[in-house]
C-alpha cells in the first residue's frame, strides 16, 4: 500500500488514467511524480567534510562578493 506524501492518507492507483490519487486529500500524481516527490522530500545526509566543503564555498562566496 502506498501512502500520500502530503496528508499520509491512501493512495490508490486508477488504471484509466495511470494516477495515483489520494482517497483523503485528493491529490493527484504519476508513479513518475510520486517517485521524483518522495526523492525530494528524503533528507540529505552528507558526511562531516562534505558540510565543512560545503560551508567554506559559502563563506567565500559572500567574502567576494559585492561589499556596501
């Protein structure tokens, strides 16, 4: 059984128009866009050095840029 990513509620697949549609909210998705929406709402794990990486580009971002 597949469930809604926005109300939890059940999704059921209809043939006819090859959705899945909430019974619940009513919401309305291609298996492609189920599958695209539950990889975005995954959360990202990156390791310790990656976040570092990660965090002195941003820094040195804003250091570079344009100063009021």
């Amino acid at each position: 059984m597949r469930y809604c990513p926005e109300c939890g509620g059940e999704l059921h697949y209809v043939s006819l128009t090859k959705r899945y549609v909430c019974k619940s909210c009513g919401l309305s998705l291609t298996p492609q866009e189920l599958y695209e929406l539950r990889d975005s709402m995954r959360p990202k794990y990156e390791t310790e050095e990656e976040q570092r990486q990660q965090h002195r580009k941003d820094y040195l971002k804003w250091w570079l840029g344009k100063k009021k």
